[in-house]
C-alpha cells in the first residue's frame, strides 16, 4: 500500500500554520477533508468557504 507525506499550510498568516500528514493511499478526499479539520483545530465548520471569503 502507498503512503504519501502531504503538507498543508495556510497562506496570508504570520508565522505560518501549517501541517504535514502522512496518508494513505486510500485515503478518500472527505477523509483528508476531516483531517486537515481535526488537525487545524476547526472542527465541523466550513473552512473554504471563509477562506475563499476573504479574497
């Protein structure tokens, strides 16, 4: 099984936030999606849409 290192940073934040995770290769995308939530400490909340408000 493929495992991949992915790394996950905020842009337009000082000093930058950022994650890196080590995934499987069957990880679905709703499942990164739940990770980088839990990980980011901003559980069940619409993280890209206020992202992409704040363009």
């Amino acid at each position: 099984m493929k495992t991949y290192i992915v790394k996950v940073a905020l842009r337009r934040t000082s000093p930058m936030v950022w994650r890196r995770f080590r995934l499987s290769g069957e990880t679905s995308l709703a499942a990164f999606h739940y990770i980088i939530q839990i990980a980011q400490g901003v559980e069940h909340k619409n993280v890209w849409g206020t992202l992409l408000n704040r363009r």
